[in-house]
C-alpha cells in the first residue's frame, strides 16, 4: 500500500515536471510553433537570396490605375466583374519575366495570385471567377511561371490576399471596399472554408512553392482568421513553404519570415509601419517596394526610381539583415513596362560586380545611416558609402580585429587609422563612385 502511493506520488510528481518542461520548451521555441527541418533550411536559403522581383498583376490593371482600383473608384460589383471578358495579356511570357529577375540578379518571384478584388489569377475549383473561366485568355499564369521559374531555378512565392471585395461571404466587411455597390451578406465561416481550399491548390498544383504572403489581415484586426488552421494546413502540404503575413505587427506563431512594407526595419515613413520594438530577432526579414510609385500598373505613374535608388534601397535593406523585394506592375498585355526592364538590367550589372558583397551576408556590425550601411560575410566586412563625395571617412571602432582594408573594386590597400573612437578610412578621391563605394576589411581569423 504504501509503495503504491509512493509510486503514484512519483509518478505526479516526474509528470508535473515533464509537462512544465516540456511547455517552457514550446514557449521558449516562438510560442507553441516548432519549424520543421525542412522550413529552418528553407529560411537559410531565404537569408542569402537577398534579391525577389514582387509581381503585382490582375484584370485591374487593364485600367492602369494601381490595383487598388475597385476601392478608390468605388467601382460597382457588377461593373468591376466585366473587367476579366477585356483580359487576353497575348505578350504574356512566363519565361521572359523569369529571365528578366534572373538578368537583375534575383533569385525568386513572389506573384499576386489573387488580390483584394477577389480575381483569381489561376485555375480554381473553389471558385469560378477565375483567369480560365472569365478571361478569353482562358491559361492559368501562373502554371507557366511556375514550369518556368522550375527550369530556371528560380523559386516562386504566391502573394494571397486575406481581403476581398468581391465575395459576399467576406462578411461582416473590413474597413475598406464599403463603397463597393452590390456587395450582400455572408457567412464568414464559408469564406475561410473557401480560402483554404484555394490555398490547398496553390500549395498541391504549382510543385514546390518558396513562400505564401498574406495580405489584408489589416482590413479586419479583429477577426477569427484561423491563422492557427491556416498555417498548420500550409506546413502540412509543404513543409518548407515559408509563411509571411504583412500584417505589420509582431510575428505571430507559425509564420516564418516578417516583412516591412515600403519601410526599412524599425523605419516609419508610412504611418503604418511594424513598430520597430516587434521587429524578430530570428526571423528572415523582407522589405519590398515598389520601382515607381505603384504596385499594379499605373499608365500615369512617372516617379520611377533611379539605378541609384533602387541600389541603395537593396544595400540599406541588407545592411538590416533584410531581403528585398522590388515591384514591377506588367501592363494588360502581359509584357513588363520597358523602363523597369532597363532598370533592373542595371541593377543586374552591378550585382554580377558586387554581388559578393551582399548575397548571403549578414547585417554588418556598424548600424546602418542614411549614408553607410555595412554587411559582412565570413571574415570581411563590406562597408558601403551611398552618395558620398569626400575622402575621409569614420566608421565607429569596434575593436574589429583588422588584418587589412581594401578597396573592394580594386582590392587595393586603402590607409586607414585607428583612434580608441573610430577607424578613419582614407580613400583617394578617384575611386568615389556616386552609387555605392565599398570598402572591404579583412578582420583577423
Ligand atoms: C498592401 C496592399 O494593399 C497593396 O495593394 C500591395 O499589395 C501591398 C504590397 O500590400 O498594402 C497595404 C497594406 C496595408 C495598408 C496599406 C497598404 N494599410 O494598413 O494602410
């Protein structure tokens, strides 16, 4: 009897300390999500890709008026819905565009499948307006991209919008679309049923997919978006399918990756930014913006960004540790703007240069400025001076253990000069370049 209750004892006891155990484990470990091997690896390739083209197209851009269209016109349901019988993108090559990211020295795509109008831009059975129903064009896009960025070796992310102003079940509505004539009521309940069966045909039909972004949880903090379901069906059909959510908080469990909308890290020029605290600490990080003012095309948007630009924004974002994303909207009928094409060809020419210093690096030990960012890889630091014009220059000391520094470019010796403060680096006036000059130090194994 009483070696009985001394064995039960022990036994409560050894199970109360497992399970406490084993749940600050879970804690510990991103809230009860535990990656799978097969995700961790995928988050290392993620790391060192550094470089994605971001692809916003859809029947909106018939319109040429950013894709956000149907909402800022207030466009009616039914009007709207006449837009897929005008779509036969004919000059649509899936692997012309994989040609164009891959020339630009990026190294996956991350396409709108669907967006907030509701149009599915791939064949689906959970819905029938769709690209094969509703279009004369009648293929699914985004079969071709997918055999082509396989044969190219570039991976390829599926944008998928939360928000929808086309279904009634979308219901009760977000904070926009509400001037949308013709939408009726519906039952949430069916609209995440239907979410999740679209999800399972990105997920089942494209074959190895690198990603899936969620878009428009901001419509309606406060719904039941089942992200836990969601998620976990995600990782199911693909392990290594990496989940983002530009939700712009902190990262909730299950997701693999954070992203920052049209703002660096910890940056808030929108007004809507991730607050610089949730920022994660393991994470992979992506920054994405547009290269003109747009996501979809827009016929009238003049303010592309210049190589320059467009260079420094890549280099800022690595110097946080952070991929980039870069938009181009392609126009109705199929090809991408010729301007963007020539920009990223620029920018492609000066990876095939300096790519090494960017590709699979880290954030660098000196925080990034306006007007330095610096990122490392193995035992160099690459120091990049944007826009700059002088020749001296400070970065802090921070007792790197310095064999030598060289001028990336040339890998000649620089002089430089070490005070307890700062290291002040001298670099002849000729070898400014007016994009990016990098300065390279070797630290002592
Ligand atoms: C979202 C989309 O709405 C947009 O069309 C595009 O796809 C971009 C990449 O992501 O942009 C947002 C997201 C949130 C807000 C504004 C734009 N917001 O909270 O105001």
């Amino acid at each position: 009897m009483k070696i009985k209750s001394y064995l039960q004892s022990t036994f409560i006891l050894i199970t109360f300390f497992y399970s406490f155990f084993v749940s600050a484990q879970k804690r510990d470990t991103s809230q009860d999500y535990i990656p799978s091997e097969e995700n961790l690896i995928a988050r290392e390739w993620f790391k060192e890709a550094k470089f994605g083209l971001f692809i916003h197209w859809g029947v909106y851009s018939i319109l040429g008026d950013g894709e956000w269209v149907m909402h800022n016109q207030k466009v009616a349901k039914d009007a709207y819905e006449k837009l897929p019988s005008f779509f036969n993108p004919i000059e649509f090559n899936a692997e012309e565009w994989v040609q164009i990211a891959k020339k630009a020295g990026m190294k996956y795509i991350t396409i709108t499948s669907r967006h907030h109008d509701g149009f599915s831009m791939f064949d689906t059975n959970a819905s029938d307006y769709n690209i094969v129903k509703k279009t004369p064009y009648k293929k699914d896009i985004l079969k071709d991209l997918a055999l082509a960025c396989e044969k190219e070796g570039i991976k390829l992310f599926f944008y998928y919008s939360l928000l929808d102003w086309n279904r009634d079940d979308y219901f009760p509505r977000g904070k926009t679309g509400n001037e949308i004539a013709g939408r009726a009521e519906g039952n949430w309940n069916e609209y995440i049923a239907f979410m999740k069966l679209q999800l399972t045909e990105l997920l089942t039909n494209y074959g190895p997919i690198g990603g899936i972004w969620l878009d428009g949880h901001w419509d309606k903090k406060d719904a039941n978006w089942d992200y836990k379901e969601i998620y976990e069906l995600i990782h199911k059909l693909q392990p290594s399918c990496l989940i983002g959510n530009n939700h712009h908080e902190g990262s909730k469990p299950g997701e693999d990756f954070q992203m920052f909308e049209k703002d660096l890290p910890g940056k808030n020029t929108t007004g809507w930014a991730t607050p610089a605290d949730d920022i994660s600490k393991v994470l992979p990080l992506e920054v994405c913006e547009t290269i003109n003012g747009s996501w979809g095309f827009d016929l009238q948007d003049k303010k592309h960004k210049s190589t320059g630009e467009l260079i420094r924004y890549l280099l800022s974002a690595a110097g946080y540790g952070s991929n980039f994303l870069l938009n181009v909207g392609p126009m109705p009928n199929g090809k991408i703007q010729p301007e963007h094409i020539v920009l990223l060809e620029k920018i492609g020419d000066w990876l095939k240069e300096n790519g090494e210093t960017i590709y699979a690096s880290k954030a660098g030990p000196f925080p990034p400025t306006e007007s330095r960012v610096s990122t490392m890889r193995n035992n160099k630091v690459y120091v990049h001076f944007l826009d700059s014009n002088k020749n001296v220059y400070s970065i802090p000391n921070n007792n790197l253990k310095i064999k030598s520094v060289v001028l990336f470019k040339t890998q000649n010796k620089i002089k430089y000069k070490l005070t307890p403060e700062e290291v002040l680096l001298y670099i002849p006036l000729e070898e400014i370049d007016d994009i990016d000059t990098i300065v390279q130090i070797n630290l002592k194994k």
